[in-house]
C-alpha cells in the first residue's frame, strides 16, 4: 500500500491524497457498515479515467457508456436477450462485493466506493454540491449520538483543501454520470455548501446512450 504523507492543512491535490483524506475520515465506519441491513455497493458505481487501469490490472471489468469520452461504470449490469444493457439501480449489485458483504477490490475499489456516504449532488439553484447522504446507518448514528457536526466540520476541511484541478477532474466524471444514470425522485442529504443546511435534491431524468466493455 503506498503511503501517504499529509498533514491537516495541506492541499489535496490528487484523487489518492482525496482517498487517503476520505477513508481517515470516516475511519469509524465499519461497525455501522457491519450492522447496515440496506441494499449495498448498488447502481451507478463511476470510475475515474485515471483510475481504470488499476481497476483492470487485478482482472476486474468496467463498462464505457457513450463513447471514448463517456463515463466509466464498473461492469455490473444485466444484459438484455439482444446484448444491450440493462441500466436499472436496483439490478446493478457490485459484482465484487462477496457473500458476507465484503469488498474483494477493497485495495483497488474506485474513489465513489471510499467517498460513500459522501457524493455530489446536483443543487436547484447552487449546482453541482458536495452532500451527505442523511439515509446512510452511519450518518443516522452520528445525528443519533450528537456527533454530526465534528463530522460535517471535519468533511468541510476536507472539500475546502481540495485543489480546483482534482474538483474539476471528479465534477466532470460527474456530469456524465448525472447525464445517463436516469435517477429521478428526491432524497435528503447534508448540503456541504458554507452553511451547512439539510435540503433535498431533485435528482436528474434519463438519457441512455451506446456502451463499450473493458477489457
Ligand atoms: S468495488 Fe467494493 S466497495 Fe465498491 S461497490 Fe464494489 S464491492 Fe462495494
């Protein structure tokens, strides 16, 4: 495992130093996850570009939809008798996560899996936002225990050390994702915009397109 090295003030300016940041983080999570009866490790798992080819390397398969610039799934969807693909959340369990609810890339899994119960949302009026997802056990726990607001101020730190050059690579990704995920209805989330507010977000409707798998 590589080592990195980062104190609580640096900037973080690669997607490793976000994962390194992100899992000390949420470093108390595991009992929460150990305990979590709700559908895991489901849907529209994106992999950054950069991170494909480790993701590949250890013989795992990802999914490009729309083309050579289209945004990159991990390959956990059904096919159709004709060989399209079946884009359905509920359908789409992780095809790396094993019977006892254990990650099997866990060394190699992609930047969406280490943010969890953290994502980006897309804000009515702010846009793209960086939210925490109220209907995680964990999250539930903290606001049960009082302890929400060392979480929040701590994931603040984080969002506000974060370079514009690793936002920009992670909101892009995210762009292409919202475009073909289909997710409609709303869900409740921790807003992390200055203030911090409890909203919900309308999520956007579908557009589907081609697919290329990999390898
Ligand atoms: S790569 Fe691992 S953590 Fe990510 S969705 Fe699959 S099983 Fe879950």
């Amino acid at each position: 495992m590589t080592e990195i090295g980062l104190n609580g003030s640096d900037r973080i300016k690669s997607v490793a130093m976000l994962k390194h940041v992100i899992d000390q983080c949420f470093r108390d999570i595991s009992p929460s996850c150990m305990v979590c009866t709700d559908p895991d490790c489901l849907g529209y798992i994106w992999v950054l570009p950069e991170e494909e080819g480790v993701f590949l390397d250890i013989g795992a398969r990802t999914v490009q939809i729309n083309g050579s610039q289209g945004p990159i799934f991990i390959d956990n969807y059904p096919r159709s008798a004709d060989g399209n693909l079946i884009i359905d959340p509920k359908q789409t369990r992780c095809p790396y996560r094993d019977n006892n609810g254990r990650c099997t890339v866990h060394a190699a899994r992609p930047l969406a899996c280490h943010l969890y119960p953290l994502g980006i949302q897309t804000h009515p009026t702010e846009g793209y936002v960086w939210a925490l997802h109220r209907d995680c056990h964990y999250v539930r726990a903290k606001e049960r225990e009082g302890n929400i607001g060392e979480l929040l101020d701590e994931l603040y730190g984080i969002i506000d050390r974060l370079d514009p050059s690793v936002s920009a690579q992670i909101y892009e990704v995210y762009d292409k994702v919202e475009a073909i995920s289909g997710r409609d209805g709303e869900s409740t989330y921790y807003i992390l915009l200055p203030l911090t507010r409890s909203g919900t977000v309308k999520k956007n409707s579908l557009a589907k397109g081609s697919y290329k798998t990999h390898p």
